[in-house]
C-alpha cells in the first residue's frame, strides 16, 4: 500500500463516505427499501423518521449503483474540503431538507427512494468550498450541476437516468437537495471564514 493511500485512508472522512455505501448496500439486499422508502402516507402518521431513511434505499441493483458510483466521484474530487463532522452535518441536513421538500411541495409524489438528491448537496456544497482553492475546476462543476437542474426542471431527467433507475426520476429531489447543498455550504463556508480572521487578528 503506498503511502499516498495509507495518508488517505487515514482521513475519518473517508470511512464515512465508505459506512455510507456500505449501509445502502446492506439495506439493498435486506430487502427493507418497503419499510424505509419516503412513504407519504406512512409519514403523515407520525413515521417522521422516512423523511430520513428514505434516501438511503434504492429501487434496484442499478439505482444503487449509479448512486454510489455519484458518491465515488464526489469523494475522489472535493472530499477533503470537509471534516467527518461536517460532511455528516451535510448529508443529514441534506437528506432531511429531500424529504421535507418532496412532502410539503410535491403533494403527487407517494413515495420516494434513493441518494441521488442527497448526492446534489454533496456536490453543491463541496465545490463551494473548493472554488478557493481551485477556482477553474469547481466553478466548471458547478456550472455543470447548474446546468443539469436547469435541464431537469425544464425537459426532466436526463435521458437514459430512468432506464438505469429501473424508475421514474423525480427531479425535484435533486432540486432540493441542491438547495440544501448550497445552504448548509455557505453556512458552513462562513464560520470557517470568520474563525480564520479571529485566528490570525
């Protein structure tokens, strides 16, 4: 094992990223996306808790791993901009913010499954924070984010994306998860910022 990926499996950050693929996985293949899938009704009963674990199933074996595959590319291209902590704040804000958006301003939308809106915040948030230290590279990423939810919301899901879900695609989770990605970012952005100018005055 070479030191660069001792140094790197060596980042907490990192386990969790691989604790959040290994936890889909386990819920893929024990057969509980029924029980944990956003499920509108379910919800409204008081099971507050799908808003949640609803993005950590999927609908099939491809939808699974076209999301994790989103996952990978996000840690291999903006993960050390974050903390564990912060990256755990992230994808729970983000996930949550999923849910609340499906259940309060998509009223035909029953039931819900997958990491994909979760995976918008990730890259939102990611590539803010890395527009100081690679401006060209990230502003392009966002751009390219920018782009695509402008293209979901106008002509929906990007051709092909259903046929690997095995599903419809609902755009709007990936709206709001963005949305939370660019919130909790900037939050997140600002307090660094600030203890920084304390640190150094």
């Amino acid at each position: 094992m070479t030191s660069t990926l001792q140094q790197y499996l060596r980042n907490p950050a990192i386990w969790l990223a691989i604790g959040i693929a290994v936890l889909c996985l386990v819920l893929q293949f024990s057969g509980l996306e029924p029980t944990l899938r956003f499920d509108r009704q379910a919800i409204e009963k008081g099971h507050w808790w799908l808003l949640l674990s609803g993005n950590f199933v999927h609908l099939s074996d491809s939808h699974l791993g076209m999301n994790m595959a989103g996952l990978a590319l996000i840690v291999a291209l903006v993960w050390t901009q974050f903390n564990v902590w912060q990256w755990l704040l992230i994808i729970i804000f983000s996930s949550i913010c999923v849910g609340l958006g499906l259940f309060f301003f998509d009223q035909q939308i029953n039931w819900y499954v997958g990491f994909s809106g979760t995976l918008h915040g990730l890259i939102i948030a990611g590539s803010l924070a890395d527009l100081k230290r690679y401006p060209l590279s990230a502003s392009a990423l966002l751009a390219m984010v920018s782009a695509k939810l402008v293209w979901e919301q106008v002509a929906g899901p990007l051709p092909g994306s259903e046929s690997v879900a095995g599903g419809s695609v609902v755009v709007n989770s990936h709206l709001y998860g963005a949305i939370a990605g660019l919130v909790i970012g900037v939050i997140m952005l600002v307090i660094r910022y600030r203890r920084a100018d304390a640190t150094a005055t």
